[in-house]
C-alpha cells in the first residue's frame, strides 16, 4: 500500500463504480491508506490499488486430509468457560469517558463538519470515538476503542 496523507487524492479501484477512479483518503494509519471516498460515486470503502499495479498472481490450494477420531457412543466433549479478557487502563478511562456523554450528544461523523477537542463522535466504521486534538483545519485526531486514528475535517466538495 502507498504512502499518503488523509486528503490527498489518490487513484484507487472503486468497488462500487468497479473501475479505477480518483478518491480522497479519509484514514490512514501511520501514513498507510486504509479508506477512501470516490469522487465520482462519493461511497465510502477499504482503499484497493488501480486495477494496473495489483498483481494476480497463481495460486494452488492443498487440501490436508483430516484426522478421524474414534468417539464412544455418548461421550461428549466439556468445554471450558473462556476467561474474561483483563480491561487495560486506557480502556477504562475511554468508557468513563464515554459515560460523561449521552448519547444524545454524540455527533455523526462528516467529511464536512467541524470538530474541536473532547467533542464525542459516531463513525460508521469506527464507532465511538473522542476528539483528542485537532491537527490543522482539515484534520483531527479521534480515540476510538480500538486505538488512535486521524479523520478528515472541513472537506469542501467542488
């Protein structure tokens, strides 16, 4: 994957036009494009390379045979309670957070809107998220649960 800066423009394969189109990277995680806007379409989808630079490349599937195993009549297998996983301590302080919010006033998440600091926000990808800084006029930087991410802001449609 390329290099990029959320919104720059890109030439990226457009799953919903199915053909290659100019976008605008809308997230990226360390400077890898992750998603994209079409231009053309405006939908929203994981950024994919123009139809020219990806590569297909043969690929042969082995089947491994599967082991039989003899089992009584009756007998069933116990299955042991999975272990609750341990709660890290930047994710307790993101729910006590999020509890400071109701949620009426999270805001939905826009290209176009404009957000400041501790404002709570609904992506549809990401969920929940608090702005922790705002990076330029065009950009801020959203703590959602499953880490740090850097959104668009103030995108002006031509």
């Amino acid at each position: 994957m390329n290099r990029h800066e959320i919104g720059n423009e890109v030439e990226a394969y457009c799953t919903k036009c199915k053909r290659d189109t100019l976008h605008i990277v809308t997230a990226a995680d360390g400077g890898v494009i992750s998603r994209v806007m079409c231009q053309t379409c405006k939908s929203y989808h994981k950024y994919k390379p123009p139809a020219a630079e990806q590569t297909v490349e043969p690929t042969v599937k082995i089947k491994k045979a599967k082991a039989v195993k003899e089992k009584k009549v009756g007998e069933t297998k116990e299955k042991k309670p999975k272990a609750a996983k341990p709660t890290s301590r930047k994710m307790q302080n993101f729910e006590l957070i999020l509890e400071d919010h109701p949620k009426s006033d999270r805001i939905a998440y826009e290209l176009a809107g404009s957000y400041t600091k501790g404002m709570v926000l609904e992506h549809k990808v990401f969920g929940t998220g608090v702005v922790k800084s705002v990076i330029s006029d065009t950009k801020i930087q959203v703590q959602f649960r499953e880490g740090m991410k850097i959104l668009v802001q103030n995108y002006k449609t031509e």
